[in-house]
C-alpha cells in the first residue's frame, strides 16, 4: 500500500513547526525519525492530511547532561543516546541495545519513541523510572509533563494536537545506584513480549533508599510498579524481601493476552523478570558514605 495524500511542512526551526502544528492542529501528523510513522502510513493505519517534518530544525538537536539530569532534544536520534550511554550509563546502553536494530536507532529519535508510546518500548519505562518529563511547546507556552502523567493508553499521550515535544529530561540515578534491565522478545530486535527495568540505591546501613521498579509490555501504558517499590524502601534488601518485592509487583499487573503471549505467561514473566532485575540492581550498588 502507499500512504494516502498529504501537504508535506518542512519546518526550519522548532517555532516553525509549532506554528505549523497551530495551523493545522489534529490533521497534522510531526515527522521525526518515520520509524514508526511512516509503515503507518503505508499500511494507512494513520492518515494525516499534513505532515510537519522536524528534521530541519536544528535547535532541537543534541543531548545535555547537566546538574544530574540528562536532556535529550527531539531531533537526537537513539543512536545519539547509545553513543552518550557508552560511557556514562550501563542502563541506556543495556536498553537501547533491545531497540529495534542498528539502522532503525540510526534515524529514530528518542522523543519519537517516547512520544509514539508504544507499550512494549523500553525508552518510556526507563523515563518512568528515571523521573523523567516531556517538555512541550505550543504557540505561547510551554510546560513540562512528568512522566507519570504522559501515558494514557496504547499510542496515546497527554500531547495536545497542537503541542510538538521539544525535549526529554530523565534524572541520572543516585550516585552508587546499582540498575537492571531484562526483557523477553520472540526474536532480537522484536517489541518486547515482557520487560523490566529497576534503579536501586542504598544508605549508608545498607537499607534501600531509592527504588524504581518499571514493566513494560504488560498492558496499555508503560507502568511504575508501587507495590514492588514500597516492599522495598527502607528495607534490608534480603534475597526473600526481592523475592516478595517481584511478587507483589507482578501480582498488580493487569496485562493484556494476544497472539504473542497469554495475559497469564506474561505475567509470570513479569514477576521473574522483576526479581532478576532487582537482584542485578542490588548486585551493582554501593553503599552511600
Ligand atoms: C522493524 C522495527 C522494529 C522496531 N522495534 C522497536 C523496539 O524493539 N522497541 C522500540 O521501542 N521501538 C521499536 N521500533 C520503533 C522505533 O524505535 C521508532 O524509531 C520510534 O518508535 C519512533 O521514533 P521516530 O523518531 O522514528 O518517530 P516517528 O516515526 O517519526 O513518529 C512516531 C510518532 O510520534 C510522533 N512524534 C515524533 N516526534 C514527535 C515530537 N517531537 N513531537 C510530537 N510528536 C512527535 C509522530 O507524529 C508519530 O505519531 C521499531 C521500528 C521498526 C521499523
């Protein structure tokens, strides 16, 4: 198939293209990366009459570290991240590396991800766990979304019609925090069946002081997992307590069934998942002091 007719904007800046998004408000599609909008198209599973193309805007490019957070503009590609993380985080670099292929993070954005919301990516659950926002223009305001309030259900964020995401922040782990990151794929480079990510850090007794605990591909919207975090916080993190943290996390899952995987399989994946990747988080501390 070919995608249906549509006005092609290609925007200079990112003032541009939110004026552009103005203009045509829900007829307008934002082309960045095409990695996951463009197959849409062709399949015709979307068919905006306009498209506003960001690859031309060169002040939403590159990626900041500064003051412990990391900030990702809208045209920075995954593998702008991967090469980032090569060096600063074992976490995005693990992540990324479960990203569709090297071509595909070659051309797709991280804003794009992470806007596109589909429930079996990675990036979005590790913005859950690293506290990470979504900042969005449109013309004459900007604000900024925190991560618990982006996701609504599957391919659906809080982004307004007229609203482009500019940038992603996420907030580096605590110095010494120990991470885990797993998933279960039909094939490498497939959307994850079932995945998990953890940050864990401790004090200076050895008690958790900092937990964070996602899933991703168990339902509509990535999620944080609060039961699995609460089980943890303030505790001696024995083998039995990560062992009831994981349970607890998996027991409040609601996943959804299809011709991939039973709601059932993934949810004890999930749980599996959940205490391997806290266990390797655990592995990776270092006590605070
Ligand atoms: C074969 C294949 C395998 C894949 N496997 C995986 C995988 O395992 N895990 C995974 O996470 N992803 C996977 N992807 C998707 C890939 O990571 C995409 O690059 C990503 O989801 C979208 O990023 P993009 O920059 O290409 O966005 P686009 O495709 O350009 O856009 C996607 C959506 O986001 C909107 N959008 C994009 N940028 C903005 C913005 N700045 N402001 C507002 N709206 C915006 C678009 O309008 C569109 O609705 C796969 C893709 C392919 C083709």
């Amino acid at each position: 198939m070919k995608p249906a007719p549509f006005e092609y904007v290609a925007a200079s800046s990112a003032a541009d293209a939110v004026e552009a998004l103005r203009r045509y408000g829900d007829e307008a599609k934002v082309l960045a990366g095409g990695q996951s909008l463009i197959p849409m198209l062709a399949l015709r599973l979307a068919r905006p009459s306009v498209l506003v193309d960001i690859n031309g805007c060169t002040d939403l490019d590159g990626l900041t570290e500064s003051g412990g957070t990391l900030t990702v503009g809208a045209l920075a590609r995954q593998r702008d991240l991967e090469r980032w993380a090569r060096t600063r985080s074992p976490l995005f670099a693990e992540a990324l590396g479960w990203v569709a292929h090297a071509p595909i993070r070659n051309r797709g954005t991280v804003v794009g991800s992470l806007v596109h919301a589909d429930p079996a990516s990675e990036l979005p659950a590790l913005l859950l766990c690293l506290d990470g926002a979504v900042v969005a223009r449109r013309k004459g305001g900007e604000r900024v979304i925190p991560a618990d309030k982006v996701y609504l259900a599957p391919l659906t964020t809080s982004l307004e019609s007229d609203e482009l995401a500019t940038a992603a922040r996420f907030t580096l782990p605590p110095e010494g925090a120990g991470w885990g990151f797993a998933e279960v794929a039909r094939r490498h480079g497939d959307f994850a069946l079932v995945g998990c990510a953890a940050v864990l850090a401790l004090d200076g007794t050895g008690a958790v002081s900092h937990a964070r605990l996602g899933f991703f591909g168990v339902g509509g919207t990535p999620v944080r997992s609060a039961p699995g975090e609460a089980a943890l916080t303030g505790q001696q993190p024995t083998a039995a307590r990560v062992a009831g943290a994981a349970k607890a996390a998996a027991a409040a899952l609601s996943p959804d069934g299809d011709l991939h995987a039973s709601a059932g399989y993934r949810k004890t994946v999930a749980g599996t998942l959940a205490e391997r990747v806290l266990t390797a988080a655990l592995g990776r501390c270092r006590r605070a002091g």
